[in-house]
C-alpha cells in the first residue's frame, strides 16, 4: 500500500491495522459469528471509517486493554455522536455541556487524547452526511487547539488533513495542530467562547481591551494566545516601548482578576468560574479585558510618553483624587490647575460658572481635601496657577501632574483598605500601599506611615479575607483583616519577582 501523504484512507486504514483492536465479533441474523457490527453499511463496518452506532471498546489497542480508559473511550464517542447529530446552533448551553464531557478526560489522561484524535479522524472517513461531517470538524479544530496527539499518529492525522485541505477547517486544523505541537497542552476543555469561534466561522476571536483612559483596543485571540502574547498585541497597537510590568485583568461588574502572564487565555476563562455561570446568552457572559500597569518598578516619567500619557496619568489620576496619597492642599492647586487644563485644554472658562464649579472641582481636588475650603476659594487658586501655565498643552499637562507625583513615596502605589487587625498600638482604620518601595501601612486619615516593610524584608500570606505579614519592625506575624488580602499578596510577591528577575513580575490569579 503507498504511504503518500495524501492518500487519506490507506494511511489510516495501514495505522489501524497495527494499533486499533480487532472488531468485535458480532452474530448475525442467521446466527453467524462476524467481525462486523450488526446493521450498518459495508461502509460502517471498517473499524477505522465512519459509524452511526456506539462502540462496545477503545479504537486503540492500548487504550481498550485499560479497563477505565476504554470505559471512557466509550462515553466520549457516544457524546461525539450527539454533538454531531445535532442541526440547531442555538442551544448553546447543551453544545457546550456535550463538548466539555468529550475533552474533560483526555485532558487528564494522554492516551485519550490520541483516542479522541483516532475517534474524529474515523467520523471524518466516508461520512456521507454534510452537516455531521461539518460538526466533527469543529470537534476536531477544538481538539488540535487543546492538546497535540503522539508522534506516531501525528504522522497519520497530518496526511490526512493535508488530504483534506479542500474543507473549511482542514488548514486551520493543521496549522493549530502545529501550534499545538511547539506550544503544549491546555489545561482545560475548550471554552465556550472558542466553541462559539468554529461555530460561526469566524476564525480568531476578537477581544476588546479596555485602557486606563477608557479608551478601547481590538485584538484577536486564538486557542494559543497566552497572556503575555495579548498584552504585546495590545502593545504594540499603541506604540508602547515595552510591556515589562503591565498586566491583563478580566474584570465582572465591580471584581476585577489578573491573569497570568504565562497562561493561556482560555484556560484562565475555564478556571475562574463554574462552567454553568458562563452559559446567560450566546456570547457566553459580558466581561471587561483590562489593561493597566501592575508592577511600576522600572517607571521613569518621560522614558516612555505613550505608556505616561495613557495608562500611568490615569491610573495616578485614579489614585490623587480618591485622596490616597498624602498631598498638602498648594500641591492640590497645582495638580488640580494641571487637571483643568487636560479637562478643558486652553480655553478655562468652566470655573467662571458658579453652577458649575462645584462639579468640576470634584475632578480637580483629591475627596479628603475637598471640605478644608470654600469652592470659591479653590477657584480663584485654581483659575490663578492655571494661567501661569498657559504655554501647556493637554498632554504637557498630564506629564507635569505626573513628574509632581512621581516624587511622593507612594507614587504608582495600589491602596487598600484594612478593615481590622490585631496590634493595638496602631490606630484603627490602617490603609496599605503596595509600590516598588515595598508595603507600607498608613493611618487612613493623616496618611502618616505606620509602619513600613522593604521588599527585601517583607513576607506575606493571604487568603480571601485574611493578611499575615511578618517582617523587620514587627514583633511577630501581624494578622489583618481585608477583602484585599489576596491582592496585597500577589502584588508584594509581583514586586519581588519583578526584582528577582528584572522581567515580567510573577502574577497570580487574585481579585481587585
């Protein structure tokens, strides 16, 4: 027999000769013992070619004489069987059930992976029904995005895809196979959203970044995209120079959850909620992809203008007016006079409306501070050390705020509130600021510093709602009480990391 790489059935019918069981032998009406299912075309009797019916054993020898695998084996082509004789797209949440139970345990044991390859490759030989073939396709461009199938198969699978490279999703198969093969193996079943993908045809999935400024960026995601892939897309759409020390957060509603640099995107999407919360509407669930710097370690204002101008003066902007850093109230003017202008350029005429005024300084000066004065007083500073600067323009604006609050200490800090703890000699409501100076406690109202840990000391330890934190100035392990305590921990350890490897900052999956 020609082992020509685009002789489909041969080579596969050859493979199967050497590493799938023998056919069950069956009794016929007559009372004849066969090698062949009862009923059923001559077609559908070859073991290695297209069935209708369910299969008593594994396709793979190996696989049929491991009594759990083969049971498995057997309950992934009966649901394979479903999937593909179902017409309607519309029931998403039954589609998606059906192919998490297909691929939910070749992704814990490997030699189902090859069966689950050998499964589809069999369904798409002689199957004469178009859209049964079509949804066994989608079935196995979802599984070449997965997981890779051995060599020696590999072989056989390539043939026959090159052999099929007439149909839709045959180079797509091969081309994420390939991928598949440098990349390595997922840890989940495939998303919903990557199901809904080779559903519509559409290929890549588009996402929408969401920046500091509101602003929006498109980029496409496929099977292989990893974290670290989308923020260098996202990079690279804005000109930024690097993208050491920024991160991608999913976020639902008011929670927002860092996503790993390392992982692939849809395996993150698969292991932060059940999979049922998923399914509301077709497109599965709404969500925000976010993109903020998370480490501002190697930040100098100036060296990178794109990357000031769109996420750090925002961010920092976020932090000045929630009244977290320690700002006197002439800093407050000059900062709030930079604000005016970025707001309303040259023109400056919004604070001349007393109606108005009130409104708008809630966008110029920090909350804590805006109670110390009458609005008019803020005004007329406001309005006075505005037209020192009339040379500014909106971005010289945003680079002057930043230069000012790059001084303070706790400039690129994230804040947290600490809602209890157990050291008594401090005052009771604490906040704690992580930047690239290390964690430090501050009285939430004076934001005098409490207590203050370098990254080379400090060590912490946090769950959902607890912080233990141990470190040089403190007697013992110090226990809070926060929402926030998996996130103070996650950013002390991204610090470290980022020192340790003067790189891309170790980051873990928490909540904002």
């Amino acid at each position: 027999m020609s082992m020509s790489p685009f002789c489909d059935v041969t080579t596969w019918e050859e493979f199967s000769y050497d590493h799938f069981r023998d056919p069950e032998p069956t009794i016929h009406e007559e009372g004849r013992t066969g090698c062949c299912t009862t009923g059923g075309t001559k077609k559908e009797q070859e073991i290695w070619s297209y069935s209708s019916k369910p299969i008593g054993k594994a396709l793979l020898r190996s696989v049929a004489e491991d009594r759990q695998a083969c049971q498995h084996a057997v309950t992934m082509f009966t649901d394979i069987l479903v999937y593909t004789a179902r017409k309607s797209l519309r029931d998403v949440a039954g589609d998606t059930r059906l192919v998490e139970h297909i691929f939910r345990q070749a992704m814990k044991r490997e030699c189902l992976q090859d069966e689950l390859y050998c499964q589809l490759v069999k369904q798409l030989i002689n199957n004469k029904k178009r859209s049964n073939e079509d949804r066994c396709w989608e079935l196995l461009w979802l599984c070449a995005g997965c997981f890779p199938c051995s060599q020696p198969l590999r072989f056989h699978v390539t043939s026959f895809l090159l052999h099929k490279r007439r149909s839709p999703l045959a180079r797509d198969c091969l081309l994420r196979l390939e991928r598949t093969v440098q990349l390595g193996c997922r840890r989940s079943p495939p998303h919903p959203l990557e199901l809904h993908t080779v559903q519509k045809k559409s290929g890549a999935l588009g996402q929408t970044v969401v920046l500091p400024d509101k602003s929006r960026v498109e980029i496409a995601v496929e099977s292989s995209s990893r974290a670290d892939d989308m923020c260098l897309d996202v990079a690279n759409k804005l000109g930024l120079k690097t993208t050491s020390g920024i991160s991608l957060y999913y976020r639902v509603a008011d929670k927002a959850v860092s996503i790993p640099h390392g992982d692939y995107y849809f395996d993150f999407l698969c292991g932060i909620r059940p999979l049922a919360e998923w399914l509301s509407s077709e497109e599965c669930a709404k969500y925000d992809l976010l993109f903020r710097r998370k480490v501002w370690t190697d930040v100098r204002v100036g060296e990178d203008p794109k990357a000031d101008l769109r996420l750090h003066f925002f961010q920092e902007l976020e932090s000045f007016l929630s009244g977290h850093h320690k700002c006197s109230k002439s800093e407050a003017v000059q900062l709030a006079a930079y604000l005016y202008r970025v707001r309303f350029g040259q023109a400056g005429f919004e604070l001349h409306d007393d109606k108005k005024t009130a409104e708008v300084l809630k966008d110029l000066i920090p909350r804590d501070l805006l109670q110390i004065e009458p609005p008019d007083h803020w005004k007329q500073d406001i309005v006075t050390t505005f037209n020192r600067h009339a040379g500014l323009n909106r971005d010289d604006a945003k680079l002057a705020f930043l230069r000012h609050v790059s001084t303070w200490p706790t400039f690129g800090s994230a804040f947290f509130h600490i809602e209890r703890h157990d050291n008594r000699k401090y005052p009771e409501k604490l906040m704690a600021a992580v930047n690239r100076r290390g964690l430090v406690f501050m009285d939430q109202n004076s934001k005098n510093t409490i207590v203050s840990l370098t990254l080379d000391d400090v060590e912490t330890t946090g769950d959902t709602r607890h912080l233990w934190v141990t470190g040089n100035g403190l007697e013992s392990t110090w226990q809070l009480t926060t929402s926030a305590a998996a996130q103070i921990d996650d950013l002390v350890k991204a610090y470290q990391g980022f020192r340790e490897t003067d790189s891309a900052p170790v980051n873990r999956s928490v909540l904002v």
